[in-house]
C-alpha cells in the first residue's frame, strides 16, 4: 500500500509540473508573439529614427 500511494504522489507532481510548463510555454509565447506584433508596426511605418545624446538624429543602419 505503501508503494502504491507513494506512486499516486509522484504521479499527481508529475501532472502539476507539466502543466505548469505548459503554462510558461503558451506564456512565452504570447509575449514572443507580441514583441514580433510591436516590431512589425515600426516596420511598417517605414524607416524609424534614433536619438542621441547630442539631440541630433540619424537614420539606422540598414542590414
């Protein structure tokens, strides 16, 4: 009996750790999905600028 309960034990922290992961994996992603989101509106704006400390601004570079 003993055994057998201990077997239930693992098998129930099994299931809440795969879930759990689970969990972070759709989480991860979600917050993937929404930074690919967030880029591509830049994109689609066209060519965005960066400021520097001098207060000019200049063009990025292209890849």
């Amino acid at each position: 009996m003993y055994e057998l309960e201990l077997q239930k034990i693992r098998e129930a922290e099994l299931i809440r750790r795969a879930d759990r992961e689970r969990l972070v994996r759709a989480a991860r992603l979600a917050r993937r999905d929404a930074r690919r989101a967030a880029r591509g509106s830049v994109r689609q704006e066209g060519e965005r600028t960066v400021s520097t400390d001098r207060g000019r601004e200049h063009f990025t570079h292209a890849a």
